[in-house]
C-alpha cells in the first residue's frame, strides 16, 4: 500500500482515466499505479513503492513529451504540484513540478519579468526545461536550462535531493530530461522583459517562402529570434477567413526591441509573397502565447525533430509542402546567438543554425497536419525517412514526440557527454527505474 496525501488509482477505479489523460492522446499511460502527488513526500513514498517491487516509473505533468508509455508500472502524475513563488528582488521563480508556463508568465509579468518559456503557454515548466526548453527568445537569452539555479529532485534510492551547480547531478539534468529522477521543483531566473515586438505573418506555402525566410534570418540581430511553419489549414469556421483550407506558411517573430525597430527589421519579409494576413505589433509578455497560436487543445500526433547546420528551403518544402506524402505541419526554428554559446548543460551541437521540427496529426479530421486518421508506424518511417534526408546534425529532445530509439537519443548530445550521462545514470539509476522517455541507458559495469 501506498500512503501519501495526494490520491492513488488503480485501472477501473473512478478518476484513474481522467489523471492519466495528457495532452497527447495517441499512446496514453495505462500503469498499474497512479500516484497523483500532493507534494515530494508523495513522489518519494510512489518512488520507493516502485523501486522496491522493481517497476518503472513514468512522470506526468502536462502531458506534451509524452516518450514512452507506461504499459504497467507507476505512473506519478504531478499536476497538483503547480505552485509558483516569484522573488522579484532576485529575479527568480520557484517553480513545482507540475505548474505550466502559463502560471509562471503571469506570475512573473507582475513584476515586469518573464521566464524563459516557448510558444505553448500550457506546456509543463519542469519538463520542458528538463529537455533544454527553446524558448521564444532563445537566441538572446538562450536555453531554458541555461537558466536554472537549482533542483529538488527524488533520485532512485527515494532520497530528495537539492542540487545546484557544481553538483555532477544538477548538470545531468540541465537536458538530460527525466533519466535521473523525479524533479519536484526548481528555481529558474526570469527575464527582464516586460514587453516585446511581436506576432506573424502569413502566406500561401512555397519554397519560395521559406528561403526568403532563410535567408532573412542571416541579418538579423540576436534580439530577434523567429521561426516558419508550414500548416495545412482545414475550412472551418474556427480558422480566419483568409486562411480557410489553405496550405499556409506561418512567420512567427519575437523582438525585444522597440515597435519601430522591429517594423523596420520585419519589413523585408513581405516581399517573400502575397500576405494574406498580419498579425504584428507590440505586446505585453503575457500575451506571448498568440504569436505561435499553437493548438490549446488535446489531440494525437507523432513528431520528430532535427538540428541543421545549413536549411535546404526546397528539401524542406517537398517534407511538408502541400505535395507531402504525409499530410504534416514543419517547424523550422532560427537558431544561434546565445543558443550557440558554451554553458554548464549537456545539450549538444550548439553549432546548429536551425532545428526543425514535424509534426503530423494522427487521428482527429480538425488537426493541423491530418486530414483523418493515419497509421502511426508509417507516419513515423516518413518522418525519420525525411529527417535523415536533410542531414542533420543531431537530435533535439524537446520536439520528439513519441518514442526515440537509442541512437536518436544518443544524437541529442556530443559524444562523451553521451558517455559521461551513462556514467551518471548508473550511478543515480541503476536498475534503469525511470527508463519510461528518452532513455539513457546505464553504463554496464
């Protein structure tokens, strides 16, 4: 038995389908066990429960990076762990286990700051910054990790742990995602940034878009960081009129500078095509989340993702263009700037300009990216087909959805930082109990 604050279910008990339900619908946890935590002293007693009868553990907040399934095991699910305390003072945040960006932004625009978040505002802080976490001012500011002061995390053995920098552990899980444990909270420094310039512009899908974008991206400064999507757009009432059932190509902007700045930056990109809608102007942080617009609803999709050193907008177009062999939304992000600097965390190939991103609906007709259903296994052959034939440098974690194989995890990092998290993996976990995501594996002895 299991006692903690919070609840426990089993399969049939009323509220285990609720607490499993993710954000991802395709490949839902089904565990023998949910822990639905109150606070560490649940995650602990649900680790230890665990690890004492030798079963897997599987993380659950949001539900976005949803890896690998829990078919059986402990699942603990932290989304009643979502308190948010700023100190304005320090310019930093603590943040539980289970808050979602969302939270953290209007706590810190109260104060004029903001966290290093993406372009989903309910998305879970932990985990997305436990990947790296690219956020919407990346190349200023660079990775959300970057950004961490420090961890409380369960480890394997049912200790909770307070790591910071200088602790082997707390550099594992600067982007070594939830490999060594359950992390319980964190404190991340904020932004100064009350204010940005912002939003998108949009156009019919052409290879002709997407290098104009390309090569946009050589000129302008680290303050602005952008990215394309490529979207096929049912008709349908919910979608605006001069994008209904069109295949569209989005220009998502975030600028720290001023309005005026930013209009003379953005400028040279309406002459990439006929732009059938706007969407650009100063705003405050909080209202961030409209420049992507991405989908605030649960659905089942596959992703996959990869980091390039050069952007071949015609290999690219033929991916996801409106002749794709699988109806799929790409993402193409700008990278560089800080992104490209030397830090205390372990993601790799900081020498990529660009990471792109697919994305393909698989079961819901109203999904950008599908049309109906589609075989899982096949969309996910096209996808690593396609990926392989850009020629990417490596793997970025956060935008693999769905199950990676070893490799692709090992390609997310260099090498011998690659080797050196094994090391530690065997260390913190050696029976591999939190194997249920992109899993490292244990160094063998």
């Amino acid at each position: 038995m299991i006692r903690v604050e919070g609840s426990v279910y089993r399969p049939g008990d009323p509220g285990y389908d609720a607490e499993r339900d993710g954000f991802q619908l395709h490949g839902q946890h089904r565990p023998d066990v949910i822990v639905a935590a109150a606070g560490a002293a649940d995650v602990r007693a649900a680790v230890e429960y665990a690890v004492e009868r030798g079963l897997p553990v599987a993380v659950q907040a949001s539900g976005h990076g949803l890896a690998e399934t829990a078919e059986g095991g402990v699942l603990i699910s932290t989304r009643a762990m979502d308190g948010v305390r700023v100190d304005p003072a320090a310019g930093t945040a603590w943040v539980e286990a289970g808050a979602r960006w969302e939270k953290v932004i209007a706590e810190a625009g109260r104060h004029g700051l903001a966290p290093p978040s993406g372009s989903s505002p309910n998305v879970g802080a932990v985990g997305y910054t436990l990947g790296g976490g690219m956020g919407l001012l990346a190349r200023q500011y660079g990775y959300a990790a970057d950004h961490v002061r420090a961890f409380e995390v369960v480890t394997a053995d049912g200790r909770a742990r307070q790591v910071t920098p200088g602790d082997e552990l707390f550099r594992a899980l600067l982007g070594g995602g939830g490999n060594f444990g359950v992390v319980t909270g964190m404190e991340i420094g904020l932004l100064p940034v009350a204010r940005l310039y912002g939003g998108g512009l949009y156009f019919d899908s052409t290879a002709e878009v997407l290098e104009a974008w390309r090569a946009w991206t050589e000129t302008v400064p680290d303050e602005l960081t952008s990215a394309i999507a490529m979207v096929p757009l049912p008709d349908a009432p919910v979608i605006p009129e001069p994008l209904r059932g069109r295949h569209v190509t989005h220009v998502r902007v975030a600028y720290t500078g001023d309005a005026e700045s930013g209009e003379r930056l953005v400028a040279p990109l309406r002459s990439a095509g006929e732009v059938l809608m706007e969407r650009l102007g100063d705003m405050p942080y909080t209202e961030s989340h409209t420049i992507s617009d991405d989908p605030p609803h649960p659905h089942a999709y596959a992703g996959a993702g990869t980091l390039l050193t050069e952007l071949d907008s015609a290999a690219a177009f033929a991916v996801a263009g409106p002749s794709a062999e699988v109806p799929t939304v790409l993402q193409v992000r700008h990278l560089g700037g800080a992104l490209a600097k030397p830090s205390p965390a372990v993601i790799g190939h900081r020498e990529a300009r660009y990471v792109l991103h697919v994305v393909a609906g698989l079961d819901d007709p109203d999904t950008p990216g599908g049309p109906g259903a589609q075989d899982v296994e096949a969309v996910r052959a096209y996808q690593r087909r396609q990926m392989d034939a850009l020629g990417g440098v490596g793997t970025f974690l956060n935008f693999h959805c769905g199950p990676a194989t070893e490799s692709e995890v090992a390609a997310a990092y260099d090498p011998d930082v690659y080797q050196d998290l094994r090391r530690l993996k065997a260390t913190y976990d050696p029976a591999n109990t939190f194997r249920l995501n992109h899993n490292i594996p244990p160094a063998s002895a």
